[in-house]
C-alpha cells in the first residue's frame, strides 16, 4: 500500500512526487504516456516569486523546485494592445519543462518513488480505509489519491462529477521554438490582436539572446474560420522572424477553478482542478504551488489544511485572473477596448499584467459582471454551444 497515488506526471505530478517523496512518503505516480514530459507544449515560462509576492517557505519551495532548469531571466513584460504598449517590471524566467519534469521525477525514483508510465488511471474506489485505484493495466492502494492529470481531468471527475465546459471558457494555445535576433532579450512580449489570437493573446518569450518561444491562441468559441497555421507564420512575420512554424496546440482551461478540490482522501492540483490563471493561461506556477501545499498539509498531518492553504495562496491568483479575462471579454466583444485605447490607463493594464487586485480593481470587477451580456457574443465570430 501506498502513502500517496498520484494521477499524471506533467509539471504538477513531478512537482508532487518530488515534494511528498523528500518528506518521506510511500508515492505511486501513474502516467499514461509512455514517457513522462513528451507533451511539452508550453511556453515554458515561469515568474520569479516575487513577481507573485509569495513569501517565506512557499516562496522557497516554489522557486527550489525549477531553479535547476531556468535557461533565461527576463525582467520585464510588455503587452502590446493595437499602436499603443504597456511596460512593467516583472521578472520571470524560461525553463527547461522536459528536464525539469524528468530530472526531479528521477531523483525521487532514487527516493523510493514508483513510476507507472504508459498505464492510465480508470477510476478509484474507497474500500477498508484506503482507494483501490484502477488503472488500464493494474490495481493499487493508496491512502490518499492525487489527480494531477490536466484538463478534463478523471481524478476530477470522481469528486466533482461530469461538468460540461462552457467553450468559452476553454482556449487552445499553439507554440514554436524560433531562432531570431532577439533586440530586447529581457523582455516578455504578449500582444492582443483579434486577428493573431481571437480571445487570447500572441507571444514571444526569450529563451536565450536568439532564441525565444512564439505562440498563438484562440478561445474555442472563436475557432471557426481561426486558422492558427496563418495567426502564427503572421505573428513571426512581424518579428521578422522567416521560420516554418511546427504546428503543436494543447488545451487551456480559462473558467477558474473547479468546485471541489478535496473531498476525504482525494485531491487535486494543477489544471485538473483549473488552477490556469483564466487571464494569461499560466498553470505550471499554480501546479507548483498547490503540489508543495498539498504535501505541506499532508506531512503535518492535516490534510483538511490543504483548501484553506489553497485559497489564501493560489485562489486569488486564478479568482482575480478569471474577473480580468472576463473584462477583457466585455470591452473587445462590445469593441469598446478599440475605442478607449488612447485613454486606457497605464497602471490599469499594468494591474492586469500581473493579476493584482490594485485599484482599478472595482471597475474591472465591474466590468466582468456585464460579461454576462457578451457571452457566446464573439464580434464577427460564430459562437458555439
Ligand atoms: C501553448 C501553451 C503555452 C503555455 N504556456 C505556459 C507558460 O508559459 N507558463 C505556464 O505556467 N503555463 C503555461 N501553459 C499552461 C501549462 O502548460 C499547464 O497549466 C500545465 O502544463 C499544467 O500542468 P499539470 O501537470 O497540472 O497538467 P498537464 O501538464 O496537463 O499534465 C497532466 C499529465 O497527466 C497525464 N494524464 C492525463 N490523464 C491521465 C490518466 N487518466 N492517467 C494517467 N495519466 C494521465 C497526462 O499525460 C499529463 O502527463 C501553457 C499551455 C499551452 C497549451
């Protein structure tokens, strides 16, 4: 029997694995591809913990766990909206996601950790004090079940039952490594263009002084017609950039979190409890996090200490991300943002950068309360069901 099985070995997974085995525990991780770290389509990016005000050993954990594998710092992001940009300091970095994943599930392999990859988890059920978990080739028993398997997650399922996603509230994103001439290395650059990344926003996040991860997304009720093919060989046109693009697209949760995130012996982390932040589509950090305090409730033998600890720390992440995106929506579905652009404030789209609850807070709060009378309305794009 195990201490703790652990459904999925993306960033979230391997950050568990790594957490529960240094302080001790017994951990089954269950991975259905054959190879843990193959789906790394991300763009790999990271903010420092300060750039998240995290403190103390939160702080540490978070940043101990990928530090091994940054390639590149940047300091500062800018978000390009029609002719005008926005700057704010920001400092983040690019990471290695494949190593990160396998070097520190390797090092709690040496732990005692067990790696069941190729091998999907089907269901649990709780019998004599502990989850009889099924998988596509097995069964085990562990006394606490941890889904770290994404969106649509199964582990999810059992405790929050079937949801239907709304298609607005799920994006697919599209990135590409590129060889170009990077003219300011330290920067993150987003830009929202309707035409690049309907819903979403275009990215380029350096890797080295000439080599930067590029990207495109489309919310799905915005993908008919969207060709992400044409967005992406436009958007690296525009930084001169004559490369042919490899074409990889993943989901991204963009509703925030799901209802429940623990119910008796199970939990969740990462996207599978929808912990994306819904404004930028960022999750390895919230994965990170929610791993380290999850394992931090366990090791102290509180295991009703985890939703609490979530919420203080990652909620508000996701929660204040959720309000931006769904401002967002409202001004470019009504075409007010296009209007107002010239007067749009600085520190505004600065709070938004960095999903803070500053003060412009009230009127963003504001603004994604009227959401509700654009959703499915996508200007001249069809809305789906
Ligand atoms: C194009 C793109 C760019 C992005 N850029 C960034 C970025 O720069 N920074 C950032 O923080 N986030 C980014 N994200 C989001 C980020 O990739 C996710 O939030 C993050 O991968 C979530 O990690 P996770 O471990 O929770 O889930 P996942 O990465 O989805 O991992 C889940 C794992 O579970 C496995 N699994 C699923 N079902 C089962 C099952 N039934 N049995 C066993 N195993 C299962 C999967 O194979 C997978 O290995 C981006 C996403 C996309 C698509």
């Amino acid at each position: 029997m195990y201490d703790v099985a652990v459904v999925g070995a993306g960033p979230t997974g391997a950050a568990l694995s790594h957490f529960l085995s240094s302080k001790g525990f017994t951990v089954l991780v269950i991975e259905k591809d054959p190879q843990p770290g193959i789906r790394t389509i991300c763009g790999e990016y990271l903010p420092d913990p300060s750039s998240l005000k995290l403190e103390g050993d939160v702080a540490s954990a978070y940043l101990d766990f990928f530090e091994p594998f940054i390639v590149h710092r940047m300091e500062r992001i800018v978000m390009e909206i029609g002719n005008r940009e926005f700057e704010t300091n920001y400092a983040g970095y690019s990471v290695d996601r494949r190593a990160m994943i396998v070097s520190r599930l390797e090092e709690s392999l040496a732990e005692g950790t067990i790696l069941k990859t190729g091998e999907a988890f089907i269901t649990a059920r709780f019998v004599d004090d502990a989850y009889e978990v099924r998988t596509s080739k097995d069964r085990y028993r562990a006394r606490y079940l941890v889904g770290a398997d994404g969106f649509d997650s199964r582990v999810a399922k059992l405790i929050n039952g079937s949801t239907t996603l709304k298609c607005d509230d799920l994006a697919l994103a599209f990135s590409t490594e590129v060889t170009m001439e990077m003219n300011e290395p330290d920067v993150m650059r987003l830009v929202i263009s309707e035409s690049l990344a309907p819903g979403t926003y275009a990215w380029v996040i350096p890797r080295s002084e000439n080599t930067a991860n590029v990207g495109v997304g489309v919310r799905l009720n915005m993908i008919n017609g969207f060709d992400p093919k044409r967005a992406l060989k436009e958007h690296l046109a525009r930084l001169n950039a004559t490369v042919e693009p490899e074409l990889r697209g993943r989901y991204v949760p963009a509703g925030g979190m799901l209802g429940k995130v623990q119910e008796g012996g199970i939990f969740l982390a990462g996207d599978s409890a929808g912990m994306t932040v819904p404004s930028n589509g960022g999750g390895m950090h919230t994965g990170i996090i929610a791993a380290y305090l999850l394992t931090r409730s366990l090791a102290d033998d509180r295991p009703e200490g985890y939703v609490p600890s979530v919420d203080r720390v990652v909620r508000p992440m996701v929660d204040t991300g959720l309000i931006h995106r769904r401002a967002a929506d409202f001004l470019l579905r009504t075409g007010l943002l296009w209007r107002t652009l010239r007067f749009l404030p600085h520190s505004l789209v600065e709070e938004v950068i960095r999903v803070e609850r500053g003060p412009y807070y009230p009127l963003l709060k504001l603004l994604s309360s009227l959401y509700g009378q654009v959703r499915g309305k996508v200007g001249s794009y069809p809305a789906c069901r």
